[in-house]
C-alpha cells in the first residue's frame, strides 16, 4: 500500500475496511471481559479467604482438617478435569507463544474451560488457606478470554495469536494489581519475545482498558496503600544494598527450590511419592502448610496481602521468622500441585525481610526498607527486575523511591541469576512434555531466553 498524500487520504484509508473495525471492536470487547473477569475472580478469591478466616476464628484447629482436604480435592480435581489449570498459569502462557506449539495444542495450556477452572480452583484453595496467590493465574485467565476474540475478528485481524495471548497475560497482571503500567511491562519483560509491531498499540490499549476496569472497581487507590519514606538520602544507601544480597539470594534460592520440585526429576522420596500418589502428598502439604499456619497464628496463611499491608502501613508486629515460614508454605503448597501464583506471596516475603532488616538496625528507615524488601524478592523470585520495580511503585505508591527501588531490582535480580535460571521460562519448559509427541519424534525443549 503506498503513503498517503494528504490527511483526507489517510483517514479514508482508515475507515475504508468495516472489517478491521469490527476486530478492533472485538479485541477491546475482549480486554473489558477480560478485565471484568479478574475483578470477579479477585471477589471469589477474597470471599474464599474471608470464609476460611471465619472458620479459623471458630475453631483454631479447623485448618489442620481443612488445609489437607482442600489440598488434596483441588489436585484431584485439576489432574482429572484440567491438568492444564495446575501451577502458576505463566508458564503455560508463555510455552503458548513459542513456535513449538500448534493450533491444535494450544487449549492444552490456555483456553476458556481452563480459565474457568483455574478460578474455582484457585479459590478452593484459599477456602482452604493455602499459601498461594491470584495474579499468576490472572494471567492464564485473562488469556484465555482474550483468545476468544480471534473466534469473531475474521481474516482482517489486526493482532495475531501471539498478540492476542501478550495483551491478555498483562491485561490479568495490569487487573489483578491495579497496575495498569506493571502489565504493559511484564507484557515486554516476560511475554513479548517478538512483539508485533503493527499492532502494539492496540495490544496496549487492550491491557490499559483491562486495568481501567479494576480501578473502576476497587477505586484508584495503591494495593497496598501509600509507603510513608522518608527522602532516601546516602544513609539508606547500606542497609539497601545489604537488603537487596540478601532478598537476591532468598529468591534465588526460592526459585531453584521451586524448579527443583516442581520438574519431577529429583531422585528423593518426597519427588517419588508426589509422582505416585500425588492425592495423598498434595494433603501431606496442605497439612504442612497449616501446621506453619497455626504456629504463626494465621499470618502464613492466605496470599500474604494482610501482613504486606500491616508491614506497609506499620500497624502491627509480625511473628518472629515471619518471612521464613511464609517462604515454606508458599514453596510446600506450589509444590502440592494446586493451581498457585507467587507473586503476592512473595511481595510478603520481601516485605519480611525487609522489616527484618529495619529490626537489625533498630527501625531506621523501615518504611524504605520494607518497600525494598519487596522488589528485590519479587525480582529475583520471577527474574524480571523492571516488572518488579514498577509493580511495587505502583502498588505502594512509591514514586519518591523510584531510583531506589530500581536499583534494588537490579542488584536482586543479578544476585539470583548467578543462583537460579529464570523461573518461568524453565517452567514453560516443562509444560512442553505435555504435548503427545509423534512416533519416532524426539522430546521438545525450550529455549531459555
């Protein structure tokens, strides 16, 4: 098609073809249902969490039969009706995207029944108190309905596949965390491998209306309401690099031990018996689980967003080795098989030894420290430092610690990387033994990028 010659050329060549209209049409439908069915997924989650809370307020005990039960139905039920819903729900979405997998194997990791399932299963496990969070399953979620829309565009779409999948994927993270910039960014970081340029505006677009539509509903305020730091000065410099080795090296060793587990190749007993019986492991975890649950009276419990927010907001003491209880139970239930997302318990974690830190230097800067504390182990639990940074400024509104959060993402991220290899990519990895492979093929693998 040549350029156009003046303005009125360029708008009739624009609104000459009803059909790429009508796909544009279709692509913002999808990114507001999308959006529309992570609110609706969050409301569950958290009438899940607030169901179990009840319960645990009536018996302290009750966790010790219903951590395991739930456990122990939710992998039943994921390995008979949708084996394609366990886990995080990232790394199926990024092994979608890699060349390897065809049109017809593509409902293996996304698609509507497994957004469905992912949702009430997600949820059971909060019902259950397991330690797990909905932003990684947002992710396969918003996919999946994304997806639908290349049912309705016909053959003048104006975003494929791929871009279809990237805009769903961080419409999920964009509406799950309020953080309609933290989406765009993790659509670069981790998704978009090879972007299509033609068509990133719209794919833009579709992840900023999904966000707008979270907002719409729980309001514009922070996730995890506004970070009271002070101006960081040279004082902060210390403590933060302090902070950022060691939030390095627990998510580096946090993200090793969770491909160690989750591959199916360690040669020790607890491997072997999740390999044969995993109904009765899956509730050997979840009582493990809620035994740490109880010690902690109920703070590992859940996604961790109560005790970020009390840390945040300085409104009450944690239990004593807080953040390593939390690192075990999140780790012991992703190991179990339920479906379970990582990021919100992970930005507990990071908060943990954060505030731990600020506790060694007898409260200086706590406020900082805590919001440190959750980048860098976010960056290095997922390796994607930029995602990390702009998701925790955005959630504790921590736009005067730009430069340091940045930094600390940074200097996380390099840490873990010399201890781990990056999480979802080797995850997405895994997932491509699950395609049925021909007679005399050879089994696939995945680059790790």
């Amino acid at each position: 098609m040549r350029p156009p010659r003046s303005m009125r050329e360029a708008l009739r060549q624009e609104l000459a073809d009803w059909r790429l209209w009508w796909a544009r049409t279709v692509v913002v439908a999808a990114a507001v249902a999308a959006g529309l069915t992570v609110v609706g997924f969050t409301w569950l989650a958290e009438t899940a969490s607030h169901y179990f809370g009840a319960m645990r307020a009536l018996a302290w005990w009750s966790p010790l039969l219903a951590a395991p039960a739930c456990a122990a139905a939710v992998v039943w039920l994921t390995r008979r009706f949708a084996p394609g819903a366990a886990g995080s729900g990232i790394p199926q979405v990024m092994v979608t995207l890699e060349k390897e997998v065809g049109e017809g194997e593509r409902g293996l990791f996304v698609s509507l029944r497994l957004s469905v399932a992912k949702i009430l299963l997600t949820s059971a496990g909060l019902l259950g108190g397991l330690s797990l969070g909905r932003e990684g399953p947002s992710v396969q979620i918003a996919a999946g309905i994304m997806l639908q829309a290349r049912r309705l565009m016909g053959s003048a779409a104006p975003v494929g596949i791929h871009g279809l999948l990237v805009a769903g994927g961080a419409a999920g993270i964009a509406a799950a965390f309020n953080t309609p910039l933290g989406g765009v960014m993790f659509a670069i970081e981790e998704l978009a491998r090879a972007p299509e340029r033609r068509s990133s505006g719209l794919i833009i677009a579709a992840i900023v209306l999904a966000g707008l539509v979270a907002v719409s509903a729980h309001g514009n305020g922070a996730y995890f309401g506004v970070i009271h730091a002070a101006a960081p000065g040279l004082g902060l410099l210390l403590p933060g690099l302090l902070l950022a080795v060691l939030a390095g090296i627990a998510g580096g060793l946090f993200s090793r031990l969770m491909i160690a587990s989750l591959s199916g190749q360690s040669p020790d007993w607890f491997s072997r018996q999740r390999a044969r019986r995993p109904v009765l492991f899956a509730a050997g975890c979840g009582l493990a689980v809620a035994i740490i649950g109880v010690v902690t009276a109920g703070a590992a419990f859940g996604s961790g967003y109560g005790s970020t927010r009390t840390m945040v907001e300085g409104s009450g003491a944690m239990p004593v080795a807080y953040a390593l209880f939390k690192f075990l139970a999140t780790w012991i239930t992703s190991w179990s098989g339920v479906p379970a997302g990582i990021f919100a318990p992970s930005l507990a974690i990071g908060a943990a030894i954060g505030n731990d830190v600020a506790l060694l230097l007898y409260g200086t800067q706590a406020p900082a420290l805590i919001a440190l504390g959750m980048v860098g182990f976010l960056s290095a639990a997922t390796q994607a430092p930029l995602t990390a940074f702009i998701i925790v400024m955005e959630m504790v509104d921590g736009h005067a610690m730009v430069l340091s959060l940045m930094a600390c993402a940074l200097v996380s991220f390099v840490v873990a990387r010399a201890i781990s290899p990056p999480l979802y990519a080797t995850l997405a990895g895994f997932q491509l033994a699950r395609i049925p492979l021909a007679p005399g093929e050879q089994p696939r693998s995945l680059e790790h990028h």
